[in-house]
C-alpha cells in the first residue's frame, strides 16, 4: 500500500484490507524507515535475524514488505518454515510480508536465455553453442544474481512498500554492490569486448538498469544501510571498514545495529561477568566512524531466532520467551576432543591440503590458523592462506612464525597479475590494435573470477610436498569457488579425452582425494550455523568431496556459567550438540575463551599438549560493567 493505496502487481497478490497500524518500537532503523533496508555485516553478526525481524515488524503495521535474501547460503527457508523461491512467496501466518531469495543457478540461466534470445532466430547451431558455453563460467552467475538484484532496486518490486535485503557476508555484499559502478564504467563507450558473457548486447541492455540500481543505493531517501555488529572487536572492526567502503560507492546513509549485547545476572559468574567485559571493551573501543553514525542495541535473547514467535519478539523491549533451565557444564564422561587433538590427526599425513569452511562468523580464520601453528608445532612446513576478501590472517597470528608462509589470494593483485601474464603471452601474436581490443575485454569485472581461481589452483598444488592451510571465504562465496573448480574440471576432461594424453590431476581430482585434501567444517552450536554446515556437507558430497571433521566453537556450554539468560540458552546448544553427532564423523570442540584467541600465545594454547582452561581464575575477580540502556536511537 502506497498512500493509502492498494497497488496490485503481477503474479502477487493484494490484500483487500490493511491492518490497523501499529506503534513503531523501540529501534531507530525502524522510525520513518526508506523504501530499501539494507543490512550487511560480517558473517555471523545476525543479520538474517534482524533484517526478517524488521520486515515482520514493518508488515504487522500494515505494509508490504519483501524481504529479499542475496546470499547464496540463506537460511530464511528455516527461520520462516517456508520453501524459498526466485519469485516471491507469501509467509504463512505473516499478512503483507513476502520472501525472495536470489538463486545464483536460477537467475544464471534466466540471463542465458535473454542473451541467447537477443541473437536472433538466424544465429546457426553452431554459434548458440559458442555463446552458451562463453554463459557457463562463474562470472555469469555473479552478474546474472546482480542482474535480479538491480531489477528490485529499479522498477521489478513496484507493488511493495519496503524491500528489505538480507545480505551475504561483508567480502560478498561489497563486490555485489561495487558491479554497477564496475560494469556501467566498462559499458560506457565500449561497443565490444565482455565475451565471458556473451554477446556484448545481452550485457549492454542492462545498462539502464545498472544505473538505475546504483542511483536507487544512493539515494538517501530511497535506501538506507543497515550495518550489523557484535560487541566484538572483529566484527566491529569490519564494520567501519565497510562504512568507509560504501561511503566511496556513495551509499552514506548508514546506521550501525549492535546485535547481541550481553549483561551478566550474576555479578560472581566468572564466564558471565567474562562475555560482559569483553563486549564492552569492544563497544568502548568502537572507531569513530562507527561512532557518529545513529546506534540501535539489541539485547542477547535466551531463544534461537527460529520461527515468527522467536523473531517477532527479537526487536520488543520485553525479554522474550526463555527456555527452561538445563545444567550449565559438561558432566564427567562428556570432555570433548579439541585442537590439539585434530592437530595431532592432521600431522600424521605428512603433507596435504586442509580447506576451514563454514558459514560467515563461525570462526573459521581462528580455526585455521591455529591449526597452521599446531602443524608447525608438531615439525611441518606450512603455508597458510586465505580466499576470504574480508579476511585478517596477519591480525589473528599477530605475530611471525619460522616455517610459516601466509598469503592472500587478493582479488585486485591477482587480477593484475593475470592481466599481465596474458598480455605478455599475446605480445608477439598480435598487433597494437589486437592488443588494445584484448585489454579492453580483460577489463571486465569478470576477468577477477578466473584470475582468483587460478590463484587458488596454483595453492591447491603446493599440498603435493608441504601443509596448506586453507583459510575460506564465507559458504556462498566458497561454493562459487567451487563451482568454478568444477567447470573447469569438466573443460578439461573435454579436451584431453579422446586425445591418449597422460593422466591429467585437476583442482577437483586433488579435493576429491581424502588423501590429499581434508576439508574442516567449522559451526557454532545454534540452529541457523549447524544447518548452514550440514547443507554445506551435502553439496561437497554430490561435488565427490568428503568433509574429515567438525569443530564446535565458542562453546559456553563446554565453559561452564550460572547465569540464568546464558543457561537457558544452554538447551538449545545440547540439541544442537545432539544433531552435530549425527552429522559429522569427527567432531571436535572449543570452549568459549575469555581471552580471545588472537596473537600466537592464545593460538598456541588451542594446539598444544596440554588443557587449556576456558575461563582464567582472574575472571572471577573482575566486576560486570553496570547495565546499560539497551535498543532506541543512540548517537
């Protein structure tokens, strides 16, 4: 409804009576919101939960909201008990709210089939097939996924009054958002080139929509961005290098959402008054950026965020449902296998690659990075990297380690760097205006594609004489990486078959191979990470890759605490325990740690020899920072 309007669109139906609106609650980002509600945010942070919490609010006073998920590992289908679709879908028990999630393979062969039709009914077999086969490479779902993405933001959603966007994690969400300026730069003046996706039609009718996509993001009355933190120094930290990202896109209507935040009942708890300092220690040292941008805070709940109950009461001010109380330590017999025991598994290869997946905020640049060392500890050779944009390696050792090689697979070097190496390899073939056609269509935003994931083969090899360690990007990140290992693959076989070439190892051979590649899933224990790992299982098992383990972490259960909000958060991780035992064949855990695990010392003490102790006896002996106000419009 639009001023009072009732607007009807094609395919969605209209409601033929509003409901009685309702009082706007405590949190600021939901006062006079804008047409387009944008949260994004590290991994893990909360921002599904936020984001279908606000469009649940909006909707009950009296609004048509979409919420819209571009994450390729969504989890909204869980969280609202509804199978998710590429066209919208009512939600049950939910009037005027629908959802839409943005289906990467979907959307890519909705765009293939608008190129293919754009050649015309006198294109010959022959050069259908060249252009479909130019459409099936990674770079084409990217831009396909912001082709949907920008019709929203253009004239595709016209019946809705909010669009509210659930993003993918940080690294993601800032490459989503960079295409517009990236492709409307390369279109202009550019009558050629862009072959990865085919004719240079198909891709320059979209132009408008480009630019309409990106005025739209810019627009202060039109979209506002939510950025979603923890009180956690690494979340927070992301953060404002994200605001000042998307200050220099020219998206500057940001607020800041601190998700999460904890205050201790009891004030001798040591694991409770331990989880309070350490957040507001992270709040205290919050940049100034951050700082000068409209704050909303919102309370640590005693209940999973599953179901409209849960998510309804998430942005009230009341303390929501809580859970019947449970034990709040491990009895005897339960004490898990940690680090160091994985540790000692992993060194008994001798050599090989270990890929640390999971979903975005789970701890996977801990995880592995701890295992690095532990690897080093035990007499190996490693090379640890990552394939994450938004990762911070070199922050999390904070320090150098004799035998330790850490890289980057960064997306700009490694883009140049191919650029070079095939301008080089055609400098004598071709002439100065050959030449100058081949940078033009090296140009492409696509080009980065194919550029990291050479890098990434060239990483994959080196597990053939020492450890690789590699650190991921965020599931849906990860599986595009993925799929591009896989295309590859597949060209490959093609080529050589047939030919009596000698036997080929492709990237997908070698993490095919339980011999040389073990892949460690890294979850936390509630509902929405566990998932997101076991569906991340089930595509590395129809790929012909078999996850070695699971590792728990930041298990508070396993840390042991009385206070009343962690414990009856407690039940839901013993279910989660319970599930992640049916899931895994090894599972191996981490205890929340009062003392981040950043630096080599605290690294260390995850992989060695002996017990590490969860929570320092000195935590006892420090007091809970008084309680403050929580939720509204802080500045």
């Amino acid at each position: 409804m639009i001023d009072g309007k009732v607007v009807h669109s094609g395919g969605i139906p209209s409601r033929e009576e509003v409901p009685t609106w309702l009082t706007p609650g405590p949190i600021g980002f939901l006062n006079h919101p804008t047409r387009h509600l944008f949260f994004t945010g590290k991994g893990g942070v909360g921002k599904t939960s936020l984001s279908t919490a606000a469009a649940l609010t909006l909707a009950q006073t009296g609004r048509r909201v979409l919420l819209v998920s571009t994450d390729a590992a969504s989890n909204l289908d869980e969280m609202l008990g509804i199978e998710l679709r590429n066209t919208p879908v009512p939600v049950p028990d939910a009037p005027g709210l629908w959802v839409l999630n943005i289906d990467p393979d979907t959307a890519a062969e909705s765009y293939r089939q608008r190129v293919l039709a754009q050649m015309g009914a006198g294109a010959s077999v022959e050069e259908l097939s060249t252009v479909r086969e130019q459409l099936s490479g990674a770079c084409t779902t990217e831009i396909a996924s912001f082709d949907e993405f920008a019709s929203l933001l253009s004239d595709g959603a016209e019946s809705f009054d909010h669009i509210v966007f659930d993003t993918a994690p940080t690294g993601h969400t800032l490459r989503l958002l960079s295409l517009p300026k990236a492709w409307s730069g390369f279109l202009d003046g550019n009558d050629r080139g862009a072959s990865c996706l085919g004719p240079h039609s198909g891709l320059k009718m979209q132009e408008v929509r480009f630019k309409a996509a990106l005025d739209a993001l810019c627009d202060p009355a039109k979209t506002t961005v939510i950025l979603v933190t923890r009180p956690d120094k690494g979340a927070i930290a992301e953060a404002a290098h994200t605001s000042i990202e998307l200050h220099e896109l020219g998206l500057n209507n940001q607020r800041l959402a601190i998700n999460g935040v904890f205050h201790a009942s009891e004030r001798t708890d040591a694991v409770a008054c331990a989880i309070e300092d350490k957040g507001q220690e992270a709040l205290d040292a919050m940049p100034a950026p951050l700082r000068a941008l409209p704050q909303d805070r919102v309370p640590l709940r005693g209940f999973d965020t599953v179901g409209l109950t849960a998510l309804r009461a998430l942005l009230t001010t009341g303390a929501g449902p809580i859970t019947a109380p449970t034990t709040s330590v491990l009895v005897a017999g339960e004490k898990p296998a940690g680090l160091d025991a994985l540790a000692d598994e992993l060194a008994a290869a001798g050599h090989g690659l270990i890929m640390v997946m999971g979903k975005g905020g789970v701890g996977k640049t801990t995880v592995a990075a701890a295992l690095a060392l532990g690897l080093i500890q035990r007499g190996k050779t490693v090379h640890l990297s990552t394939t994450d944009p938004a990762a911070h390696l070199t922050g999390t050792l904070d320090g150098d380690v004799p035998g330790l090689k850490v890289s980057r697979i960064d997306p700009k070097v490694e883009t140049q760097r191919h650029i070079a190496k095939i301008m080089a390899a055609k400098s004598t073939q071709l002439d100065a205006a050959e030449q100058a056609l081949l940078l033009e269509d090296l140009q492409s935003p696509c080009t980065e594609e194919v550029a990291v994931f050479h890098a990434f083969s060239r990483i994959v090899s080196e597990g053939r004489s020492a450890f690789v360690v590699l650190d991921t990007a965020p599931t849906g990140h990860s599986m595009l990486l993925m799929d591009a290992t896989g295309a590859y693959h597949r060209q490959m076989t093609r080529e050589f078959e047939g030919h009596g070439a000698a036997h080929i190892v492709t990237p997908l051979m070698r993490l095919q191979d339980p011999a040389y590649t073990r892949i460690i899933l890294v979850t936390l224990p509630e509902v929405t990470p566990v998932s997101q790992a076991a569906a991340l299982q089930v595509d590395l098992r129809r790929a012909g890759i078999e996850p070695y383990a699971w590792v728990l972490n930041k298990s508070v259960l396993a840390a042991g605490t009385r206070d009343p909000l962690l414990v009856a958060r407690l039940a839901g991780e013993r279910k989660q325990m319970e599930r992640i035992s049916g899931l895994a064949k090894r599972t191996f855990t981490l205890a929340w740690l009062a003392v981040p695990p950043i630096g080599l010392a605290e690294l260390s003490k995850l992989v060695g020899r002996h017990e590490v102790k969860a929570v320092e006896d000195s935590a006892v002996q420090r007091p809970c920072h008084a309680s403050e106000s929580l939720g509204g419009d802080t500045r």
